[in-house]
C-alpha cells in the first residue's frame, strides 16, 4: 500500500489513506483503506480525469478521509465502479478497448 499521511486544514484534519494499485490488460484496480466506513459513508467523484475518493469522519472528530488520484487517458472513467467491504474502497476501471493488448500472430514465411 502506498503510505498514508496526515495533513492539518483549518480546525480539522485530513487523513490521506492507504491505497494499492493493480493493473492488468484489461483494468486498473485501486484499493483504499479507509477502516470503519459504510458506502454511506464514502463519497467517489470524478471530473476531467481526477478521481476524488472521501469520508467524513461519523464520531464527530471531525476529521476527513481523502485521496485523490490522476487516472490515465487509457482507462473508460465512465465505467468505473465502486464497493465498499470491511474498510477498503475497491475502484474498478477497465480500459478503453482501443487501450488494451491486442496480440499479433506471426507466420511462418
């Protein structure tokens, strides 16, 4: 996982969460630690290819969750889906078809 951070804005914090990325030929998978929160809990946002994932803390410590990410031109961002299990933000992201792998056969001559 890709380190998490704290940073300070105005009177509340903002935690930065874990996040894990995976890749394949076929999606981009991005996973976010967010422990203890329900998909009432977490906000996803996307605009002009920034990928916005966030949570209000619900205890009343008035801290913030978020974690923003750039996403590549190859990826189908109108397609991305999102689940939330046991404190971890699961983003799924295929890729555009003209993206992917395609494999050339080669003959013989």
């Amino acid at each position: 996982m890709v380190n998490s951070s704290t940073h300070q804005a105005g009177s509340s914090k903002v935690l930065v969460p874990k996040a894990d990325f995976y890749t394949s030929d076929e999606s981009l998978l991005i996973l976010v630690e967010m422990a203890g929160v329900s998909k009432d809990d977490v906000q996803v946002t996307l605009e002009k290819g920034r990928l916005l994932v966030e949570s209000q803390d619900s205890t009343g410590g008035g801290s913030l969750r978020r974690r923003a990410f750039r996403i590549p031109e190859d990826y189908d961002t109108a397609k991305t889906a999102a689940t939330v299990e046991r404190g971890v933000v699961r983003l799924h992201i295929p890729k555009r078809p003209e993206a992917k792998t395609v494999r050339i056969p080669v003959n013989a001559a």
